[in-house]
C-alpha cells in the first residue's frame, strides 16, 4: 500500500534525522513506525472487559487513583509490619 502523508517542513526535517540516523530512508523508516503501531495492542484489547466494568462502578479516575495508592501503602504497611500513617 502506499500512503501519502502531509507533514510540517520540521516534522519532515525531524523523521527525516531520525531515519538516516540509522541507515534508513524516510518511507522505510515511516513503514516501519506504521508497523510498529499497528502491530500494538489497544489498552481494550489487553483490558479485556476490565475497562467496560470500571466505567460501570461510577467511580471517577482520580478516585481509582486514589484507592489504588490506598491499596498500595496498605499492602506496603502489612508486609513490612509498619504503620505508616494514623
């Protein structure tokens, strides 16, 4: 397949460095960047269902962020056996 790409004159300059850096020219090096995304799997797809059944619980992302670091000290303090805070 070949894909035109509209890109910034520094964009270009920028891919460009980064391909000749090693060895490579730009629609090689593009291909490969492409590929390489491609080849990535989504948060959803690693989640699972996991993403699905977050969303459902109504709690928000800085509240999940807040329990896990609850979850996280709380497990630090058993397996130490020190109380970090009251």
């Amino acid at each position: 397949m070949t894909l035109t790409v509209p890109l910034s004159p520094e964009a270009e300059a920028r891919l460009l460095s980064k391909a000749r850096a090693i060895g490579l020219d730009l629609g090689t090096y593009a291909a490969r960047l492409l590929e390489r995304d491609a080849a990535r799997s989504t948060l959803e797809e690693i989640s699972g269902d996991l993403a699905e059944r977050f969303k459902q619980t109504g709690m928000t992302e800085e509240e999940l962020g807040e329990l896990l670091g609850r979850e996280k000290h709380e497990a630090r303090e058993r397996e130490l056996g020190i109380k970090f805070s009251e």
